[in-house]
C-alpha cells in the first residue's frame, strides 16, 4: 500500500510533494510512539468524515491484517 502510494504521486508538484512526506513523516513518528508500532482504533467521527475511497482502502487493508 505505501509503496503504491509514493508511486501514484512521484511525479506530483513539488510543494505537493512537501506536504505528502510531512504527512507519512508524522504518520511513521504516530505508529513508532504506539507500543508494538501498531495504531489507535479509529473513532466513528473519522470514519464517517472518510471519503468512500479512503473507506474501501481501509476495509482492504483491514482484510489483510
């Protein structure tokens, strides 16, 4: 999934790119704080302000775990 990540956005904007890795920066500093480098449950408000591709994301990840 990562690796899909970074490759659907290598040829984005520069100050898009800026932001991108900011974000899975702080993602990997949330996971590397969480004992066992596993995350928090999500809340039904962060589920409910997801978008439905963020949603299916999530239940394919989910399936694979």
């Amino acid at each position: 999934m990562v690796k899909a990540e970074f490759r659907a956005h290598r040829h984005a904007a520069d100050d898009f790119l800026q932001q991108f890795e900011r974000q899975w920066r702080d993602y990997l500093t949330a996971i590397r704080r969480t004992p066992g480098g596993a995350g928090r449950s999500l809340t039904g408000d962060e589920v409910s302000s997801m978008s439905e591709e963020q949603r299916a994301q999530l239940t394919k990840v989910a399936k694979n775990l």
